[in-house]
C-alpha cells in the first residue's frame, strides 16, 4: 500500500467502513455483496468531494480554477445519477420486494436534506468565472452539506444489509435482478470519458480488500486507461488514485 503522508481524500469528511459487512465470495446473500459495492461507490463519492475541498483553496491559475470547476460538475453528474438511480429504479423495485410500501422513504428524505446544498455548489461551478473564484465560498458551500451526505452515505449500507433477511430463493433472485438493474443503469449514465475515470480514479483498491470495484469487465480498465481519459485529462489530476485504483498524493491541498 503506498504511503501518503499529509492530508488525503479520506477527510475532512469521513469515508465509509465496511469492516462490519461480512462478505464471503460466493456464499454470502445477493444482499450483503450488494451492500459491500454501494459502500465502496460511496466511498468513492467522498473521496473526490474531500480532494475538491483540499484544493478549493489551493487552486490560484485560471487553468487550475477552471479545471476544478469542471471537475466539481462531473463529481456532481456522478452523485445526481448515482441518486436518481435509487430513487427512480432500486428503491422503488425493494420496497415491491419487502412488500412494505415506503420502508426506503427514510433515504430519500436523506437525499433531500443535503439536495439544496448540493446544488448551491453545482450552481458556483456553472456559473462562476476563474477570476471570480474564491475557494473559501467553495469550502463554505461544501461545509453546508458534507456531513449530512457522509452520514447518508453511511446509513444507507445498513439498510441494504438488512435485505439479507429475505432469504427464500425467489426473493433471492428477483434480489439479484434488481441489483443487477441497478448496475446497469449505473454504467450507462453520463458521458463515459467524464465518469470511468472518475470512478476509477476514486476507488481505493487497498482500502478494505476493495478488488471487487467497481464490478465492470476487465476490458474497461484498459479502454479508460487508452482512451477515454484523454479527452479530460487536465482534470484527473483531481482524482485521489490512479486510474489503476492506487492512492496517491493529491495534486492540490489548501490550508
């Protein structure tokens, strides 16, 4: 595991742990793997947000401010997909699956507490000029919903844990479907040359035995790697890993 010393993308705002999701490859329910791959998405989700807020103040050349300002709107496209996703598609087809009308209604009241705030920091990086960028406005915006989306981000895992509960086997493959719905819809949403490799470039391989994420064919390491970062690449200078899923030194770290 390489050595970072300093600040890094695992704060201000705290990552996920999964050390209490026991998950054995091929003998664990549909739920629990599911649950293991959320908490690794989401972790990479905090990990850029905690990268944009180093470098909110440390970014000074209009190249630089542009940049992150456009990696803010990727990040963003990243976490309305990631949402609309559950909300329109995973969480709906559970709770037909529990049988319990609303038993998934506590998460999206979450996703609604921290929507302003969000949106008041894609707002800034649409329509704010390098000149008239000011990173700490950036970090108090950021400040304003942080905590409360690391919290959702946290108990969120819990509640598709929960799921392993329904055990019998035609509970357990519509489970697999809707997971698999889910994932799907995941991969094609947004322009791949701005999500693969910022989900790449996000996800921690050391972090908690995460070899399994993101679950996409071999081949799309490579392609990512070849080809469809190129067209962005000034900005994955933002990310916290490399596109081989290996942490590294942020580019940029403020006061």
């Amino acid at each position: 595991m390489p050595s970072i010393t300093g600040k890094w993308a695992d704060g201000p705002f705290p990552l996920v742990s999964t050390s209490h999701v026991d998950y054995t490859p091929g003998k664990s329910h549909p739920a629990i793997y599911f649950a293991l791959l959320m908490a690794h998405s989401h972790n990479g989700i905090l990990r850029a947000l905690n990268s944009i807020y180093h470098a909110s103040t440390a970014v000074h050349t209009p190249d630089d401010i542009a940049d992150l300002l456009e990696y803010i709107k990727i990040w963003h496209e990243w976490l309305e997909h990631h949402h609309h996703t559950e909300e329109e598609l995973l969480f709906p087809l559970l709770e037909d699956l529990t049988g319990i009308p609303g038993s998934m209604a506590g998460n999206v009241a979450q996703h609604e507490a921290f929507t302003p705030g969000l949106g008041a920091l894609h707002n800034y990086a649409l329509n704010t000029a390098p000149e008239a960028y000011d990173g700490r406005e950036v970090r108090e915006i950021i400040d304003g919903f942080a905590m409360e989306l690391a919290v959702h981000l946290k108990d969120e895992i819990p509640t598709l844990t929960g799921l392993a509960r329904l055990d019998k086997p035609s509970q357990i493959k519509d489970m697999k479907a809707i997971f698999a719905k889910f994932e799907a819809r995941m991969r094609h949403g947004g322009e791949a040359k701005r999500m693969f490799p910022i989900v790449l470039g996000t996800a921690d391989v050391d972090y908690e035995s995460n070899a399994m994420f993101p679950p996409v064919p071999a081949f799309l390491f490579w392609l990512t790697r070849v080809y469809l970062e190129k067209k962005y690449t000034r900005l994955w200078r933002f990310n916290p890993c490399t596109l081989t899923r290996t942490k590294r030194p942020l580019a940029f770290v403020g006061e």
